[in-house]
C-alpha cells in the first residue's frame, strides 16, 4: 500500500501525511556551515543518483525537467555564439551527467567536451562516454582554457568552500555560464539551515528506483543573497535572462526562500 500510494499521489499530500505523522521535510535555520555532521558526499545518495540517471537516459526521450531545457538552451547558444569545437562545457556537481547526456540526445549533431567537477564516487558511477570526462576540482578542468559555457544546476549551495568557487566561477572566462536551481534570499546577508528532506528527492526526479528504501536525510545547505549574488555576477558578466524555479525553493519558517535560474555573458573587456 506505502508503494501505491508513493507511486499515484502528488508529493504534496504525501508531505502533508508525513506531516501528520511527525517526519515532515523543511529547514533548521543555523549560524554557519557546521563543521561536523552529515554532507552531501554520501554513498546513498551517490547510488540512487547513479539508478535515476541510468533509468532516465534508458528511457529517453521523455518530459524533461526546466533545468535540463535551460541546459540544452544554453548549450545551443554557446554554440551559435562561439566558434569552438568541441565545444567545451564546465558542469560543476553535474552528478552521473544527467544534463550531458538529456543534451546529446536534443543536439546529436554537436561535438561537445563535457567536463563535470564532482565527488570521486560520483564519477566512479557515471555511464562512461567518449565526449564526458571528470574532474574533482574545478582548477583541473579549466586548465586548457576558457570553456564556452560553465554551469552548474543546484549544487553551489551544498558546497561548504561555495565562497572561493564563486570567484573561480566568475574570474574563469567563460563565454557564458548558466546558473540554474540555486535557492536564493532577499535578505542581505546569506542564510545557513539544515536541510531536512527525503532521500528519493536528490537525484534526477521524483521516482525511487527499485532497491532502495526512501528515508529522512540531512545536509547544510547555503541560501545565498540574491542581490548580493547578482552584484557578482554583473562585475564581469551580462545578465541575459534570469527565471523562476521553484523546484529549489525550501521551507525555512519565518524566511522567503525563492529558487532562481541566470543565464550569463561575458561582458567584452
């Protein structure tokens, strides 16, 4: 019956049945990153990352999610406005390579250098592909050059060192740089929580693939500044589009915690 109901009822009655039996999801608002306690480099959630990326790119085509449309947006643009080929994309926490491969299957026809930064257990799960490498610092996979399009979906906010990859970030001379699902605040100052959540909610999508057993996690989490954020970003870049998505908004009572997405230029120096 749990599966059933699992499978066929939208997560929000879901939450609100979890609700009624005291293990709701939501934040604890904290005074820093802590320096101890469970992160994100967790071998359960490197395994059902590995499952739902494996089961998506099998059952591609499909309905995909606005992170991975922006992705392939802003891949198409990097190639009409950059000349490179391969051309070189920087994807920093890109996972098992959801975007890379969602990509591959809209734009066959394109050569691409796919560079994903992330944790070593990541990488050793991935679907191997000639055109997709890994990195586990973001130093190593810019050493060539600038890339035609850095991007990152969710990720800088799970980053205890976010603050000098931020400078990385805008001082690597990308052509442009999509930063999608980022959890932002309108406050000044940025917000430090504990992110309380179920296990089946990381990953690409909502499903939990056969074998695991789904559970209450948590992690830190950085809300970051909006306008704060938006001052970075506009000292080296244009900002070309910004939109919504409220697939990285997070409950934290007592704070508005909206999810926004940015798609960059490089301002001509």
């Amino acid at each position: 019956m749990k599966e059933l109901l699992k499978r066929f009822l939208p997560p929000l009655i879901l939450d609100g049945l979890r609700k009624l039996r005291g293990d709701a999801t939501g934040c604890i608002e904290l005074s820093g990153w802590p320096d101890s306690g469970d992160d994100y480099n967790n071998s359960d959630i490197a395994q059902l990352v590995a499952a739902k990326t494996a089961y998506r790119i099998s059952h591609a085509p499909e309905e995909l999610t606005l992170s991975e449309l922006q992705s392939i947006a802003a891949v198409a643009a990097a190639a009409a406005g950059t000349e490179e080929r391969p051309l070189r994309v920087i994807d920093i926490g890109g996972g098992c390579g959801i975007h890379f491969f969602q990509t591959i299957n809209a734009l066959p026809e394109l050569a691409l250098d796919w560079r994903i930064v992330e944790l070593p257990g990541m990488a050793e799960l991935a679907p191997p592909h000639p055109m997709l490498s890994y990195y586990t610092d973001i130093a190593s996979a810019l050493a060539d050059s600038p890339p035609a399009l850095l991007h990152t979906s969710c990720a800088l906010g799970f980053i205890r060192e976010s603050d000098g990859l931020w400078k990385k970030i805008f001082n690597s001379r990308a052509e442009y740089i999509l930063l999608s699902r980022l959890a932002v605040t309108t406050a000044k100052k940025d917000i430090f929580a504990l992110h309380r959540h179920w296990l089946s909610s990381n990953g690409p999508g909502s499903f939990l693939p056969p074998g695991f057993k789904d559970r209450r996690i948590s992690y830190p989490v950085r809300i970051f500044s909006e306008s704060t954020l938006e001052e970075r970003m506009k000292a080296a870049y244009k900002i070309i589009w910004k939109s919504d998505d409220r697939t990285a908004e997070l409950l934290l009572p007592g704070r508005a915690i909206a999810g926004r997405s940015w798609f960059l230029r490089r301002r001509e120096q």
